[in-house]
C-alpha cells in the first residue's frame, strides 16, 4: 500500500519534479492572497506564498490568470509577479464593476510556477479562491479571504429595548395601578382638635388629592 499523506500537507519538490508527462495542480503547494481594495477602481496587493519545502527550489511565476470571476467585479488587471525574499508580490486593479450577482464576490486566481529539478526546470500550478467578505480579526470590514480561511460572520446577541421598562397599565376592578403609600403623622392635639401631617410617595406634581376624616 502507497501511505497518503493527509490532507493540507504541501507536496515536496521531489513530489513535484517526479511527474514529467503533465503539469500538477496543486492548490497546498502555493497560496495567493490579497490586501487592499475591495472597490471597483482601487488598487490592491497580491502576494503569493509558497510552501515553505518548495522555497528553495521555486524559479519562478511563468503565468498569473484569472479562472473565473463574478460579474460584479467587471474588468481585472493583473500586474507582473516579483520575486520578494520567499514569496511573489503583484499588483491587481479593479475596473469598473458589473451587475450586482453575490452576496460574496468570488475571484479565482491561478499561479503558474517553475522549479528546478536538479538542472531541468518543472511548473506546477495553484490554484486560490477568493471572497469578498468580513474580515473576522479586522473588527468584521470588507476583505479578501482566501480559501482556507473563513470569514466572519454577524450574528444578534442581545436586544437593547428603552429604558426603563414600564409594562402596560391593565384593566382591574380595583385602581390597585394607581395606588401609593400614605403615611399619617399626629403632630399635637388641642381638647377636640387633633394636628396632624399627612405625606404620600406620589410626587408632588403627579397627583390631586384631599383628606377626608370618616371617624375617631
């Protein structure tokens, strides 16, 4: 039995240089990202990054195409890749964008790369979808967010409802919703002639009220 290495692992250069009748795809040998605009008519920066097994022996970006894009993104314009220390840079620019199609644009960007084999070079391609979404690190803006990684998504935590909350006054035989607390104070009494201070927690301008004595 041939051991199947699990999935996610790059390939080896010597994986790669093994195949001499046609070209591999492999999309875990090198990953395209992108930073920047996400507008029509903005420029961006494109970085590709290669497995770190293939950065001694990668030569070159041979081809840098556009595989299928949403209409919404209308024209784009890929810039020459560079070398820059262990990865390719490029430079991409939207044009002016088409009918509304998605809710997360789609672009799909192929890398056509060289390596060397011991004296004789070889290409392999990678290939990276890319979506126009919620950066879930960057506080949820707009990004672009590689296959792989995931983007973020909004979800309802809690309601805020207007403070305070007062509940609706219900019909009752009895005005109970409109009670408040009395308090009668005897102050001095002179023969028949009782003084006394009475007090309510209604506020002072909320209610009318009057005192009637029905006995004692």
């Amino acid at each position: 039995m041939v051991p199947v290495a699990p999935e996610g692992t790059p390939p080896a250069a010597s994986d790669l240089c093994a195949v001499t009748d046609t070209t591999v795809s492999s999309g875990w040998a090198a990953r395209v990202t992108l930073t920047g605009a996400t507008s029509a008519g903005q420029p961006a920066s494109g970085r590709i990054a290669l497995a770190p097994e293939l950065v001694p022996s990668t030569i070159s970006v041979v081809e840098l195409s556009v595989v299928e894009q949403d209409p919404e993104l209308g024209s784009v314009t890929l810039g020459t890749p560079r070398r820059q220390g262990d990865v390719f840079v490029f430079d991409l620019t939207f044009g002016p964008p088409g009918r509304a199609a998605s809710r997360f644009p789609r672009l799909v960007l192929s890398a056509r790369l060289s390596i060397d084999c011991g004296g004789a070079s070889r290409e392999f391609v990678a290939t990276t979808a890319l979506y126009r979404c919620s950066d879930p690190v960057k506080t949820y803006e707009q990004a672009w967010i590689s296959s792989g990684d995931a983007c973020g998504e909004c979800a309802v935590i809690c309601e805020m409802a207007a403070s305070p909350i007062v509940p609706p006054q219900q019909e009752a035989s009895e005005p109970l919703s409109q009670a408040i607390r009395a308090q009668v104070t005897r102050v001095g009494q002179y023969g028949s002639a009782v003084l006394v201070q009475a007090q309510h927690d209604g506020g002072a301008n909320r209610f009318e009220y009057q005192w009637d004595v029905s006995g004692g």
